[in-house]
C-alpha cells in the first residue's frame, strides 16, 4: 500500500511503523489531523497507541477513528478515549453508529475526537 501510495503524489513522507511498538518515526505535532479506520480491532492495534497518535498531532488537531461494533463494544477503546478526556489530553466530540460494511449487516461507530491545545 506505500508503494501505491507513493505513486499518487500526494504524500510529502510514507513511512511504515508499528502503532504497538511507539515512538512513531515522527515528531511532536508534526501531523495536522489523523485518521484511524480499521486501526483499531480484535487483533490489530491496541487502545494504548492513542497516546502516541496524539503525541503526533498538533494541539486542536481532529482525530477520526472508524471501527466495527463488536470492539467498540468492547470497550477498551471507549474507556482509553474517556481516560485521556479525563486527563484533559482529548476531547470527546461525538460518536455516530452506523453502517460498517453494506450488506454485511454489521453496524459500526465513527468517532470525531480533537486533541486539546
């Protein structure tokens, strides 16, 4: 997907990394926004790297995460994004359940979060 990636142009630095395994290869705030779909999930990304997506976005940065309705029932997401509300690190702004994948009859939930500033 980098490869395919780089020939679009559109990106000014592809790099890949291991959201488990922080730091990222990337400086404090040096992302305007982030976008985390299919990221977080059973056997993929744990809750944990939201710390280290925001320590990359710049303060008031918006941070949209899209995942299915099983882990977000799970809660560890949910919980983790709650904790750095509480720590003033995020704030919550909304989370919308909806289609995840058509005709799949699974629901899923995006949730708009801003980093505080």
């Amino acid at each position: 997907m980098l490869a395919k990636a780089g020939k679009t142009k559109a990106y000014r630095r592809l790099f890949q990394t291991n959201l488990n395994d922080p730091p990222i290869d990337a400086g404090d705030g040096a992302y305007d926004a982030a976008t985390c779909v299919g990221v977080f999930s059973f056997g993929h990304v744990s809750p944990d790297a939201v710390e280290e997506i925001l320590r990359v976005i710049k303060p008031g940065a918006p941070l949209i995460i899209g995942l299915n309705e099983m882990f977000y029932e799970k809660g560890d997401l949910t919980r983790k994004l709650e904790a750095q509300q509480d720590a003033g690190k995020l704030e919550i702004l909304s989370q919308e359940k909806g289609e995840h994948l058509p005709g799949e009859d699974m629901a899923g939930w995006v949730i708009r979060l801003r980093k505080s500033a």
